[in-house]
C-alpha cells in the first residue's frame, strides 16, 4: 500500500509544480486570456516589482541605520528598468516582436507595444507612488 502511495505522490509531484503557471492563469474561467487581461497583469507585476522593492530596500535601510525614506525614493527610481524587464518577462521576445513589422504582421507587434506600455505605466505608478509615500524633499 505505502509502494502505491508514494508512485502517487511522485505521479502528482511530477505534473503540478508549487504555485500558479502561466497556463492556469490562460485557463482560469473558462476563457483564454486576453489582451486586457494580459495588459492588467503585466501593468501591476512592473508596479508589485517597483514599489515592493523599494518598500524592502527601505527595511534594508532602517536595519543599516541609514535614512530608510531616502532609499525608498532613490530604489524607486533605480528599479523602474527592473520593473519593465520582470514585468515584460526578463527577455527581448517582446522587443524581437518589432522585427515582424517588416514582415507585414502587425497583429503580434501592436499586442508587445501594448504590453510594453503596460510595462512602462506600472513601473512609473510604482515610482510615483512611493514618492508620494515618502515626500523625500531634494
């Protein structure tokens, strides 16, 4: 019986990872996923990246003993690019895209300029809400 139980196991370990992959979230209520969708998402990864960063820097600073809402308006700014390249998937798929303009195929390049604005306006809203958050005067 235990022989039975762990090729389960191991069965079930193989096929489903920890967490929810892209595929779970393309199949999640019956439909595929969008542009909207895929916008929205790619938009609050580039702020979660931003603004979470800076908030975890900012603890880094307090346990430094430096000043903590000087370094979240600083990481803020600093992690914007970082925002982008997670958000956008840590590749150049989305800019090697661009490429099939030549080609006549406008459909998948205006869908990455749309994500990559996505991208561009999360990584921004991170940025301005956590200089909002810390009102750091230069």
């Amino acid at each position: 019986m235990s022989g039975s139980r762990r090729d389960t196991v191991h069965h079930i370990s193989r096929t489903r990872s920890v967490g929810i992959s892209y595929e779970d979230c393309e199949q999640g209520g019956g439909r595929a996923m969008g542009v909207i969708d895929q916008f929205f998402i790619t938009l609050f990864v580039a702020y979660g990246i931003v603004a979470g960063g800076s908030i975890a820097g900012g603890f880094g600073a307090l346990f430094t003993e430096r000043p903590a809402f000087l370094a979240m308006s600083i990481l803020a700014d600093q992690l914007k690019i970082w925002g982008l390249v997670g958000a956008l998937g840590g590749s150049f798929d989305s800019y090697m895209q661009i490429e099939k303009i030549f080609v006549g195929n406008f459909s998948p390049v205006a869908r990455q300029l749309i994500m990559i604005f996505a991208a561009f306006l999360g990584a921004t809203a991170g940025s301005i809400s956590i200089q909002w958050l810390v009102q750091v005067r230069s």
